[in-house]
C-alpha cells in the first residue's frame, strides 16, 4: 500500500536545521496492523505526518497504491487525503459546541452526500463503538474514553482505506484503554483497515501485527506477543 524510499526530512528553527531523516524507507502492507514505538523528539509524529500527506518530504519518494505522491499539488494532496487517510489524536480533538454525531459528521461536510445518507452514516460508525445512544451528548458530557470513541467514530465515517494513530490511548484510563484497542484491532481484522498507530505504551502496542522501533531515523522490526 505504501512505500517510502529514501526520504528525507529537515525542519528549522531559529535559523537552525533539525534534520528528522536522512534516508527513511519503510513499506505499509494493506490490512495489517503497525505500532511504532521510540523515544520521544525520533520523529515518530513527523513519519505519521509524512505518510498521511500532512508534512511534505523534503527528497526521496511517497507511494501510495502504485501512485507516487509526494510531487502532487496541494489541491491534489487535498483530496487524495480525503479519500484515503483518517486520523486519530491522544487529545481527541473534538469541537466542543458540537454533539457526538455532528463531530462525527464533520468529515461528510465536505462531500456530495444528502443530509439522509450522511445521518444514516454517521448512526453506523457511532453504532460500531458502541456510541449511538450518546449521539445528542456534548464532549464534556462524555468521559474520556467515549471522546476517542467519538473520534475513531469521525475518523472511520469515511470509509477511508488507511487509519493514522497519534497515543490514541495517551489521555484515558486503563477501562477505556482496552476499549479503544478492541475497536481498532475490530477495525483492521473484520473491516480490513489499514492502521498505523505511533504509542509509548507496550501493551498497546501488542495490539498490533507488526511493531517496529524507530530511532536515529531507521525503523527496526520487533518481535512481539500478540494481544
């Protein structure tokens, strides 16, 4: 599914270059299951950024599918993204004069689908983690653990073939922790999701198919107990 070969990316602050990667070549198979685990400032974040089309590379290649994108446009990056990535956030990210469905609605705005089918939609994805009856609900009147849930909700409504993780578990309890890593070993083995999720927690990470190191710029596979 994905491809990145020979990547580099440099950021700079204060007229100073921070290089994050020098040479980074990594490949995402359809349908499993990533962890990727490594100190803190390894560019965990930047490589998640890069691969949902966020951050640009600064050299090197990005195949998607047998299509390369890093050259693409911004308009083009744009709706590539929308049709292909969604994203998962340790802070949830969700706005909070709006009820559960209407974040989850959000990502919908943007296409041609009627106010019926984006309803319909929108009552399936809450449906799947176990939200449909808090749909009216406001963030602050939902814990924690049923935010995420309302942002895995948002990020799946789309049907969006790659999933992205940021600690998706990093600010809920151990009860809600479970819950979350449930939902999205749900969605890559009985929807065929592609998930990537960066994590400092091991158990997380045993969710996963796959876990892979990251530090120095280099990925380094791990063998792991499954979940």
């Amino acid at each position: 599914m994905i491809k990145l070969q020979h990547v580099k990316k440099s950021y700079y602050r204060k007229n100073s270059e921070v290089r994050v990667f020098d040479d980074l070549n990594f490949e995402v198979k359809e349908g499993d299951f990533y962890a990727v685990m490594g100190p803190s400032g390894t560019g965990k974040s930047t490589f998640l950024n890069i691969v949902g089309g966020v951050d640009r590379v600064d050299g090197g290649e990005y195949w998607f599918n047998g299509q390369r994108i890093d050259n693409f446009s911004e308009s083009q990056l744009s709706d590539w993204r929308s049709q292909n990535v969604a994203f998962i956030f340790q802070s949830f990210n969700l706005l909070k004069i709006l009820t559960a469905a209407e974040n989850v609605e959000l990502p919908l705005l943007l296409t041609s689908l009627s106010s019926a089918d984006r309803k319909r939609r929108v009552m399936k994805a809450l449906e799947l983690v176990g939200l449909q009856e808090r749909a009216e609900h406001l963030p602050d009147e939902l814990s924690g653990g049923q935010q995420q849930r309302v942002a895995i909700a948002r990020a799946i409504v789309s049907d969006t073939p790659l999933i992205l993780c940021d600690e998706p578990t990093g600010n809920i309890d151990a009860e809600a922790t479970e819950e979350i890593l449930e939902i999205l070993q749900l969605l890559n083995k009985e929807f065929n999701k592609t998930i990537v999720m960066v994590t400092h927690d091991i158990h997380a990470a045993e969710y996963a198919s796959k876990l892979f190191s990251l530090e120095k710029g280099n990925f380094e596979e791990q063998l792991m107990n499954q979940a």
